[in-house]
C-alpha cells in the first residue's frame, strides 16, 4: 500500500486532507488511519513518522494565498507506505516532493483548488478544474514513480 497525501492546516477547522492518490482501495477504516497518522504538528518542516506498520514521510510547506488568514496556505504532503523507513524512499520522497511544491508555487491560483468549497464564476470554475486535474496528474505521477 501506498498513498500520496496533501492536507492543508487551518488554525481553527485542524488539518483537513485535499488530495488522496493511492495504488489501489482504501477503505474508511484506512483512510481513516492515514489521516490520524498525518494529524500531528510538528516542530520541522520535514518529518518521518512511524505508527504500527505504517510509514510517513512528510512535508510542511507554504503557498501564497488570496484566500487565506495571512494570505498564506499551510500544506503537508506526504508519502504513506506500509513499509519500514529507507533512505530510498526518503530520498525519492524529497526529490519528487520538490516538482509537486514548485507546481504549487508557481500555478497562479492553486490556492483554489483548497478552497472548493467557495462559488467560482465560469471562468474561475475552468481555471480550478485544471489546476485539480493537473495536480492530481502530478501526484499520481509522483505515486506510481515510487515502486
């Protein structure tokens, strides 16, 4: 099993997962444990965390926002795998995480797609459904480079 997961961080609402791109099904109980395990705050940007038989590899980050408090999005993202740590995945994580983050930064209005919740006019509603179908490529991409 392995999953690539990006949650934002709202100081008020907690973590809340936007994507969830896998290598197969996961059910409510696993979903469920993928986003416990996501669920914690930590002091460094970059963290490994280990719970049962289940690893993440994980990656705060930023992204301007015209929506946000602060003008500012807080994003994780992370990799789960029901494997033990390795340098391998750790390094792959790190060197793909890099293409996903820049994405981010430099699609105008990304921050939109955090934000699906809020009425968009047609021409915004275009802009959005590209910017999630495209990151939902990337990820998926990322997840199946991963072996």
């Amino acid at each position: 099993m392995k999953s690539i997961v990006v949650t934002t961080f709202d100081p008020i609402k907690g973590p809340t997962t936007h994507f969830l791109v896998t290598d197969g099904f996961v059910g409510e109980q696993m979903k469920e444990e993928i986003s416990s395990m996501i669920n914690i705050k930590a002091t460094k940007d970059y963290f490994i965390f280990r719970v049962g038989n289940m690893t993440s590899y994980n990656l705060q980050f930023t992204i301007k926002s015209g929506i946000s408090r602060g003008n500012v999005e807080i994003l994780m993202l992370s990799l789960v795998t029901d494997e033990f740590p390795t340098k391998r995945a750790e390094d792959y994580f790190l060197k793909e995480s890099r293409h996903i983050i820049a994405y981010f930064h430099n699609e105008p209005f990304s921050e939109l797609v955090f934000h699906l919740q809020n009425d968009f006019s047609d021409d915004e509603y275009t802009v959005v459904e590209r910017i999630y179908e495209e990151s939902i490529d990337r990820l998926q991409g990322m997840l199946n480079g991963y072996s």
